[in-house]
C-alpha cells in the first residue's frame, strides 16, 4: 500500500536515511514501497534527549531510521523503558509503555516509535 506525504514548503524529512527537503511549494510525495520515513517534527536530535521519556523515544527512533543500530541502542530503550515503568503509575502510560515494548520485540519500529510519542506528549503535559 503506498504512503502519501503531503509537504509543507521547505518541510524536511528523513527517507532511508538521507535527509530530504521539499522545495519552496507545497507537495505530495508517494512512496510505493516499504521505507523508513520520518517527519522533521518526529526527529529528535541526541542534544533535546534530557528527559525519561526522551531516553524511551530515542533508541527506538534510532532502531527504525537504522535497522543495523538495534545491537547498539536495545539495551539502552530496555533500561530507560524499565526505569520509566517503575516510575509511573498512571496505567493509560503503562500501557503505552507496553505496547512501546512489544512493537519493539516485533520489530514494528514504527508503531513503537507512535506508542514512545505518547508516552514523550505525556511527560510534557506534565511540566
């Protein structure tokens, strides 16, 4: 099934990657295969990783723009997951906590990386 983007102008993203840039108009970009994409607003830079659930969405962040960084960055999302888990107690989080992990074990790096982006929009509404 093809993806659909819809571009904003100067909007960039990251395909497989390479970090792309649409140009000065807005624009539809229609992948028609499998890829790793992912949106400007979606990237986290190592410097804003200052919070727990920063440290969650990082590693698997990481785990899908590059498949071959898992050995390296794994343990990482399991300590700071771990850390998180017993820190919280609200169950909605929990949960999404849970589901991080086990799109995590299926290799779902994507739908990890939406359940760890509720758990980051989560921790800021907390602040």
């Amino acid at each position: 099934m093809p993806l659909k983007l819809s571009l904003k102008p100067g909007e960039k993203f990251v395909l497989n990657g390479a970090v792309v840039q649409n140009g000065d108009r807005r624009g539809v970009l229609i992948l028609q295969n499998k890829a790793s994409v992912l949106r400007e607003k979606d990237i986290m830079q190592l410097e804003e990783v200052t919070t727990p659930a920063k440290r969650i969405y990082f590693p698997v962040m990481m785990m899908y723009l590059d498949e071959s960084a898992v050995p390296k960055v794994y343990d990482e999302f399991v300590t700071r997951l771990s850390e998180f888990m017993n820190a919280t107690r609200n169950p909605a989080i929990m949960a999404d906590c849970v589901a991080t992990s086990k799109h995590v074990m299926a290799r779902e790096y994507y739908k990890a990386l939406m359940s760890a982006r509720k758990i980051v929009d989560y921790e800021e509404s907390l602040t």
